[in-house]
C-alpha cells in the first residue's frame, strides 16, 4: 500500500502560482520557488492508498487532464488531516518530475477507485490546471459511502376494505350503543350517541403489516387503522403528525363487536344516510371520472333511487336521496346526534321541494315519475347532435334582449302577487 499522495495541496499551490503576478512570467523557476515554501492545506489521510495513481500514470506532471465527470462526496474528519507539504512531498507528488509517456490524444483514461472518466486534450493545459483537477478528484477518491437511511415498513395498496369487516359495529350493550361504526368500501362514518360524528371517505387504502389503512382526503389526510374478522374488530385512528413508518404508534386500540341487530335509536337517525353514503359509491363508480359511459350513470341512479322497483323515480324516492344527502353533508361537518336530528328534519322539506322541481323540470310525459329515458334525455345523445349545413348564426342581441324583456314580465307578475 503506498501513502496517499498529497494532491489536494499540490493543486492549490499550482493553482496559487499560475494566478500570482510575479510567478505568471517566471517560467518554469516559479513552481519550484513556491514548492520551497511550506505550505499548509488539507490533504488525504497518510493511511489512505494512493487509489488514483495519478503520479505512475504521469496524468499530473503532464497537464493531460481536461474533461472530469465525477461523483463528490464529504470527507470525514477522520478521512482528512493537516500535512505540511514540503518541497520534497510536493516531488513525490509528481507535479515537478519530468516527462512520463503520454496516452494519445482523444483516448479515454480511467481511474481505479473514481468514478470519472478522463479525455486527454490534444494540448496540454498547464501544471497549475492539472493541479486544480487533482484538488478536485482527491476527496472523490477518500469518500466513503454513507450508510442509506432504514426503509419504512412496506405498504400494498388494495381496493378496499375488506368484505368481513364491512357493516355496522358498535361499542357497548347491543341495546344501547355508546359509539356505532358503519364501514362501507371506501368510508367510516363514526356515530356516538353523544358527541360529535366523524367521517372519513378514504382516497386510498392500503395494506400496512397487518392493518388495513383508510387515508381521506383534505389537508390533515387522517387515517384509519383496520383489522380484525367477521366478528371482532380493532381500529386506530392515530395523530395526523404520526408518520407512517412509526404506525400505529402509542395510539390506542379500539375494540368493537357486532349485534343481531341496529338498535331503534341509531336505525331511525342514521338509517337512510348510511344507506345514501353506500348507494354513494355506486354512483361515483358510475358517473364519476373515468366512468364507463353516459348509459351506466343513468342506470345506477335508477338502482340506488327506484325503490318500487317499478323502473321510474317518484317525487318520494328522489326526496329520500336528498335526505341522505344532507344527512352525509352533516357527519362530515362533525354533526352531534341533535344536529343531525335538525338536519333530517330540513332535509325532508328541502327533499320533497327538490323532488317537485326535478319532476317539473325532466316529467317530458307527464306521467308524475321520472324515467331512465327522460333522466337520460339529451344526455345519453351527447355527441350526436351535429347540427345543419344551411343553418345560419342568429343575432345573439336580439335572443338576450328578448330573455331580458321576458325576465321583467315575469319579476313584475310576482310583485303583484306579493302585494
């Protein structure tokens, strides 16, 4: 093994001497005036093996370095210590030693231990730059490599919550529930008897060690833990601050269990918006991006809405869709039990006004229900309506003064039955 070669110092002294007035014109006397100076530099470690071999390839001495692409790394205080460079270090450096057989021009030159690849010029540029680069490659060459940081557990992204644990679980006496939890594919809407609800809609779910994990959308991403059989659940719902990798952390476990049976209390509250937030996915699945066709949105709302069977909507199953609505609406703002007591009772009026409006607006026959055709009407004919050639643009003024004349007869009929 042969002692590192002191070239981070050897550079820097090349590099002082081409830049110094007095040494520019000196010739070649002036590297031999500044290498009789002691000077101080870091260098690598006396230990360290001479891994570029740059002196027996002559790459120094002979100024053949011109193009350097290379990986830098820090050097460790145990890697670099302070040498005096001598003039006699800065002979057995090479950078004063005669001429030394030179690779072709063009060719590509390797150095063991770097990863670097070097072009010798067709000129050689001067010691002073040959002393730069070897200031540059020598802590390259003493790095070493960090240790990489310890991976996180691994996580797979599944579809879902799993099927078993779907449905309704509750804590407590079956009879009188403190907590009840609904879990649907994609949602957990956490309902106490007194307190605030909660409802995360998961944007992804994946599978950590033995956890299935629901994280929603919005700023905080909050997560639930999932894990259990058809009969006994756990859950964690740990801080938004915790890290994945620490999961599930110091949070604590909830134990849940299932009953025969939706108490009385929670089925009259929460039984048609749990049934909405299920009947929700359905139709996002459907009519949401990425959704196969017009066609299959029309067919899932007349699935999830037509509860007669009968193929049509009436005024009574679009207002129960509007129910859960609100209903949905009122858990994600974190509701108590009272709140959404409130809510359900607006939403009745709101529902029946909405389903009024609707049959108004799409009944085409008249026959008091909305049907997939008249719910589909223009909208599954999108993108075949192609128009005229002899159809001629109109005078778009004339159509909006004739809206804003028609929009004052109707405000000056309504003022009159006002008064």
């Amino acid at each position: 093994m042969k002692p590192a070669l002191p070239l981070l110092a050897a550079g820097t002294a090349l590099a002082l001497a081409a830049l110094a007035p007095g040494l520019i014109a000196g010739g070649p006397e002036a590297p031999a005036a500044l290498a009789s100076e002691t000077l101080s530099s870091q260098a690598a470690s006396a230990h360290a093996p001479d891994s570029l071999g740059l002196a027996s390839q002559g790459l120094v001495s002979q100024g053949l370095v011109s193009q350097v692409s290379a990986q830098r790394a820090p050097v460790s205080q145990a890697q670099v210590s302070q040498a005096q460079i001598s003039q006699a270090q800065v002979s057995q450096a090479g950078v004063s030693q005669g001429p030394s057989p030179q690779p072709p021009a063009g060719q590509i030159v390797r150095i063991p231990g770097v990863d670097a690849q070097l072009r010798t010029p067709e000129a050689a540029p001067s010691p002073a730059q040959a002393g730069l680069l070897a200031g540059f490659l020598v802590p390259a060459a003493v790095a070493q490599t960090r240790t990489p940081p310890a991976a996180a557990p691994a996580t797979v992204a599944t579809p879902a919550v799993p099927d078993a644990l779907r449905g309704a679980w509750y804590q407590g006496e079956c009879s009188a529930p403190s907590v009840t939890l609904q879990l649907t594919a994609r949602a957990a809407a956490r309902l106490p008897t007194d307190g605030n609800a909660r409802l995360i809609r998961f944007a992804e779910t994946r599978t950590v060690e033995n956890w299935t994990m629901g994280i929603g959308r919005g700023a905080e991403a909050p997560r639930i833990l999932l894990r259990g059989t058809a009969t006994t659940l756990e859950t964690v719902e740990p801080d938004a601050k915790l890290r994945d990798d620490r999961l599930p952390g110091a949070t604590p476990v909830q134990t849940w269990r299932r009953c025969p049976a939706a108490p009385a209390s929670v089925a009259a509250l929460h039984g048609e918006g749990v049934a909405f937030l299920a009947a929700l996915e359905g139709l996002e699945a459907a009519c949401g991006t990425g959704s196969p066709a017009p066609e299959a949105c029309v067919t899932a709302v007349m699935r999830e809405g037509d509860i007669s069977g009968d193929g049509k909507l009436s005024v009574a199953e679009i207002a129960r869709m509007v129910r859960g609505a609100t209903w949905l609406l009122a858990i994600a703002d974190e509701a108590t039990p009272e709140a959404v007591l409130a809510t359900a009772g607006g939403g009745m009026l709101g529902g029946v006004a909405v389903a009024r409006l609707m049959m108004e607006s799409l009944d085409y026959d008249g026959d008091g229900k909305l049907s997939s055709a008249e719910l589909g009407q223009d909208r599954l004919a999108f993108g075949r309506a192609t128009g005229t050639a002899a159809g001629r643009p109109l005078r778009m003024e004339g159509l909006q003064e004739g809206v804003a004349l028609l929009r004052g007869v109707m405000e000056g009929l309504m003022l009159d039955q006002q008064r």
